[in-house]
C-alpha cells in the first residue's frame, strides 16, 4: 500500500475513531447518563461485556500513554497525547 493511502486510511479510522464513539456518548449523555465516577463505573460495568470492553479499552490507553509518556522525541507534546488519550478517546 502507497504512503498516501495508509495515510488517508489512518485519518478516516481516526476520523470514525471520534465520532462513533461519541455519538454513542451523546446518547447516553441523552438518556440520563453521567461522568459522576459511581454512575459512570456502574453503567459500563452493566455486565459481564460492557465490564470486559471497559477494561479492555482502559488497559490498552494505559499501555499506549505509558509509550508515548517514555517517548521523548515528542517533547512536551506527549502529554497533550496522553490527555487526548483519555479525553477524546484512543482510537
């Protein structure tokens, strides 16, 4: 595959990485939901799949921000990385 199309396909999954997932933020945003830790803890872990998605998820932005935290070619940048991380989401 050409440089220009690995390019373009990573921006679009990076594209559907943050806007799938937040449409179905909103969503449960709409319904009542919250970022309040007990509620928030409580719904995703709803059941056995939401718990192994949750952790699953959690686990690998872990271990992605704890690469780009020792990488210092990225200088003070690593840590905007990191906080996107968690707070845009890791896909």
């Amino acid at each position: 595959m050409q440089a220009h199309y690995l390019r373009a396909f990573l921006y679009l999954l990076a594209i559907a990485g943050m806007a799938i997932p937040w449409y179905f933020n909103l969503v449960y945003f709409q319904a009542g939901g919250s970022v309040a830790p007990d509620v928030y803890w409580r719904d995703a872990g709803a059941n056995a799949l939401t718990t192994g998605i949750t952790v699953d998820v959690y686990l690998a932005a872990v271990a992605f921000s704890a690469w780009l935290a020792s990488d210092r070619r990225l200088g003070v940048w690593r840590w905007a990385y990191v906080a996107a991380c968690f707070g845009i989401g890791l896909a």
